[in-house]
C-alpha cells in the first residue's frame, strides 16, 4: 500500500449527492455512521470503475477517513521521503513499531466532491516524526472536522491546525508529543488515533497517552485554549463524542481506567464508569436518549447502555447488570476496534473477525447473530 487511491470517496459519493446531509467529522454527524435516505451500492469495483463515480490518487499514507461539507471534500495524509512507505493489515499480535521512520510531510487535501478534482492542498508540518507508529498504523490517522467554516486536522504530536475552506492556515497549536503506544513497554510506540471533534465554538481533543493525558477544548476562532482536564488514563484511540440531552450536554469518552461524562463547556467531570477494557478504541454513540459505550479487548469486552443525568461513579455493583443509570450492559460481546451502530430499534456490533451481532437497542436482547461474507480475514471499520 504506497498511496491511497481515493476512489473510495467516489463510491461513497454516488450515493452521497449534494441534497444529502454534511458529513463533518469521524463518522458523521454525531458519529452514528448512519446516512439516512441513500441508496449506498452493495458491489463495486474500483479497477473496473463499477459503481464508483472518480477516483483521486492521494500520496502517502493516511487511515484518516473523509469528511464532506457542501462540494468539497477534505482529507490529510502523511507523506514519507522514503523511496517505499507501507501499511501491514489482518489480525496478528506483532506490538513493535515500524523500524525505520524518515522525514515526513503532514498535508491537508480539499478535492470537488463531484468530480475528484484536487482543489488545494497545504502542508501542515515537515520533519521527522516525534513518535513512531505501529506497521498496521499511519502517521495520518486522525479524522479531520469542519463546521462549514473551519477545517480542523490533528496530526497527534504534529500539531493541531485550523483553516477555512479555502485552505487559509487560520491557527495552529503543539500539543506536545502525542505518545499513545502498549502501556506495558513505552518503546513500542503506535501513533496516535482519536479525532478532534467541534461543538459549538470548541475543537475538543481527547490524548490518552503514555504520560500526562488529558481533554481539552480550543476556541475555533483562534485556537486559544479554553479549558484542560487531566485524565488518569493509559493510552487509548477513542473520538469522544457529545450527547445533546433535554437538561444539559454530556461529552463522553472512552479510557481503559474509566468511561467518563463531562461538561463540555467547563471540562468538569460529571460521571464515571468501569471497569473497562484495555485499549479503548470504539466511539460513543447515542440513540433512544440513550449513550452506548463499548470495548473489545481484554480483560472484559463490555458493552454499557447509560441514561443521561448521571453523576458520580456510576459502576455497577455486586454483578449487576443495570442500575437507575445503566439502562442494561454485557460483560461480553463489545467490539475491540469497530464502532457500533444503531438504526432504528437495533444495534449492530462487527467483531475484528467479522461476526456481527445484533441487539435490541432499548433492552439488550439478543436478536441474531451471524458471521458476515466475503474475502477478507479482519473487520475494524
């Protein structure tokens, strides 16, 4: 894998037309994943061009995904000055980073949503970069956001950058190196992963990292910072997200040590929950004035169904498997790497092997499972 052929973003488009919704960060609006009234294809073919619209050739290597507002689509890359660059993929428990790591170029791309066409394209950072990365991971993985005005794209230990959509460079801030790697030995270091996300006149970034982690909020305007928490967390890869309830907002994050409500507006921590498992990949989503958290790994894989209006530790005791605040959970069953997804009165959870599972969202029951077709070997989208 040299470079990153975007016809992706053209099969995605065929169905994704100018009426549709904005697509504005990591998995969309609120990061449900879900595009309502699309008539996505089942089969495509990039080689043959079958039922893909374009496809754009972007250099370098990026697990970065999309994002659309209007008739542009922006996405970041990192580009090696290595004569090869590679991405490995499957499941195998291989924890050493990549070897060796030269000079990179951190970029931002603006293409016509219509037509492919690069419209610009900005250099965001140049040099060597301050941590290493996992061989199944990139330098770009970090999803960037607008809100139809500003273009945010993190680029972890590389800095946080604003522009407008015309790719005028409106603020950067260094964030310190970024440093989210296997807790248990520091020098297998695997890049950095969650995405910054907007609400309101915030850009919102979670760092759960080897040292020092925290959240904090940046004012879109000028990049000045607003507020910062210290989180006791071991690294993670988790976007956080923000629940709009009827009573307040609740900015909710994933962590190994602990799920946690915040006020998205001062950085106060409302509520908490464990246990938890270790690296703590999955978004929250929310539906049904419910928040579904979930993770995969080891030692539980919970999924955890909260009702807004929590405070304090709201762990469960004695076994239990719901409270006035846990509508239902599973000590077993939550994805290592893939979000959920909910659509109508279901919830779907891939595993990384591919067997999908589905819930009922309000009660947890159980509805089908099954293990999905196809070639490939891994799931982790």
């Amino acid at each position: 894998m040299k470079r990153i052929p975007l016809f992706l973003l053209g099969l995605f488009l065929v169905s994704f037309n100018a009426r549709a919704q904005n697509w504005p960060q990591f998995r969309g609006p609120s990061a449900s994943g879900v595009v309502e009234g699309q008539a996505a294809a089942v089969t495509w073919d990039a080689q043959k061009s079958v039922n893909t619209r374009w496809k754009t050739a972007i250099p370098g290597l990026a697990h970065s995904s999309p994002v659309v507002w209007g008739n542009k689509i922006f996405v970041t890359t990192a580009i090696t000055s290595a004569a090869k660059d590679e991405t490995r993929y499957g499941l195998y428990g291989d924890v050493a980073p990549v070897k060796d790591d030269p000079k990179h170029i951190w970029k931002v791309f603006a293409l016509d949503k219509q037509t492919g066409k690069i419209l610009w394209e900005r250099t965001a950072y140049e040099g060597l970069p301050k941590v290493k990365r996992h061989p199944k991971s990139t330098h770009a993985d970090s999803t960037p956001a607008t809100d139809g005005k500003h273009v945010i794209a993190l680029f972890g230990s590389h800095g946080l950058y604003a522009y407008d959509l015309n790719g005028k460079l409106l603020w950067k801030q260094d964030l310190g190196v970024l440093d989210a790697g296997w807790f248990y030995d520091p020098d297998y270091q695997w890049e950095y992963g969650a995405s910054p996300i907007i609400y309101k006149n915030m850009v919102i970034v979670q760092a759960d990292i080897q040292k020092n982690s925290f959240i904090a909020a940046y004012n879109i305007k000028n990049g000045k910072r607003l507020w910062i928490t210290p989180r006791e967390e071991i690294p993670s890869w988790s976007t956080p997200t923000v629940y709009e309830g009827k009573s307040r907002a609740e900015l909710v994050t994933n962590g190994t040590k602990a799920i946690r409500g915040y006020d998205p507006v001062t950085g106060k921590e409302l509520w908490r929950l464990g246990p938890n498992s270790e690296v703590a990949t999955p978004t929250p989503i929310f539906a049904h004035d419910l928040i579904y958290v979930t993770t995969g790994y080891r030692v539980i894989q919970p999924i955890y169904v909260i009702r807004p209006g929590a405070a304090g530790d709201i762990s469960l005791k004695n076994g239990k498997e719901s409270s006035d605040f846990i509508a239902w959970s599973k000590t077993r069953g939550g994805p290592y790497m893939p979000t959920p997804v909910i659509y109508g009165e279901l919830l779907y959870i891939v595993s990384n092997q591919g067997v999908l599972t589905t819930y009922q969202a309000k009660t947890g029951e159980r509805v089908y499972q099954e293990r999905l077709g196809g070639k490939g070997g891994a799931f982790t989208a």
